[in-house]
C-alpha cells in the first residue's frame, strides 16, 4: 500500500510541475517553457503550411490556379494551435500566451507574404491582418475558456 501511494504521490508532484503556473516558477524554467512553446508554434507553422502561399498553376500553360494550403494542413495547424494556447492559457499571463503561441505563425506569415514578387493587386497586408487577428482571438479565447475550466475543476 505504500508503495502505492509513493506512486500517486509521484504522478501528483509531476502533474503539478507540468502544471504549474509560470509566474511560480524560478527564471530558467519559465523562459525555457516560452521558448519551447514558441519554437512549437513555428514548427507547427512550418510543418503544416507550405512556404510560398501564392495561387500558382497546377501544371505549366494551365488556366487553372490552385492554392498549396488544404484543408489537413489548416486543420492540423488549428489543433497544434489550440493545444498550445490551452497549455499556455492554463499556465501564464495572457499577454504571454499571445506572444508564444500567436506571435510565431503571425511573425511566419508576414514574412512569407512579403517575400513574394509585387504582384497586380496588393492584398496581402489585409491578408495579413485578418489571419493576425484569427491567430490572436483565437488564442486569447482558447486560453481563458482552459483557464476557466481548470478553475472549475479546482
């Protein structure tokens, strides 16, 4: 029985560091954690959107142009995004959730429809501005509903 309860308090003491909230935590650690939800976020990013996100013809001389985003990747992203805002809302400021979990993908997209050659029409930094305000909502939204639901457990 011992044993047992050496066990529970274990997975207790664990669930409890994981959880924690950042601003309890010693410097190291804390910025760590951001860093590491940051770099989750672009990975994220990377691993689910193609780089160049211009339409572009199917094959050479095709009248038909196709953009390289699906609806898996967009899916994918949306659910490595909210996993993360959840984690982070449930742990750290706002403030900082938005910054870890947002910043990258917005900071991604900015640069990726900036590098792209001028084109006819100029659509991009309204482009830019309504994903930055999704990633940003969503985020903020995502974290204080996991905030509130872990207060509720509590």
């Amino acid at each position: 029985m011992n044993a047992t309860a050496n066990t529970n308090v274990n997975r207790t003491a664990h669930t409890n560091a994981i959880l924690a909230p950042l601003r309890k935590t010693a410097p190291l650690p804390r910025y760590a954690t951001r860093i590491l939800g940051a770099a989750l976020a672009t990975a994220a990013y990377l691993a689910c959107l193609p780089w160049d996100l211009r339409n572009r013809a199917e094959a050479p001389g095709a009248l038909n142009e196709t953009s390289p985003v699906t609806a898996t990747s967009i899916t994918l992203l949306a659910v490595s995004l909210v996993a993360l805002a959840a984690y982070f809302g449930i742990r750290d400021r706002a403030a900082w959730t938005l910054l870890v979990v947002a910043a990258p993908p917005s900071t991604l997209l900015y640069v990726s429809f900036d590098t792209h050659p001028t084109q006819d029409a100029q659509v991009w930094p309204l482009a830019w501005a309504a994903f930055t305000l999704l990633f940003g909502a969503g985020t903020l939204v995502t974290a204080g509903v996991a905030r509130r639901l872990t207060r509720a457990a509590d």
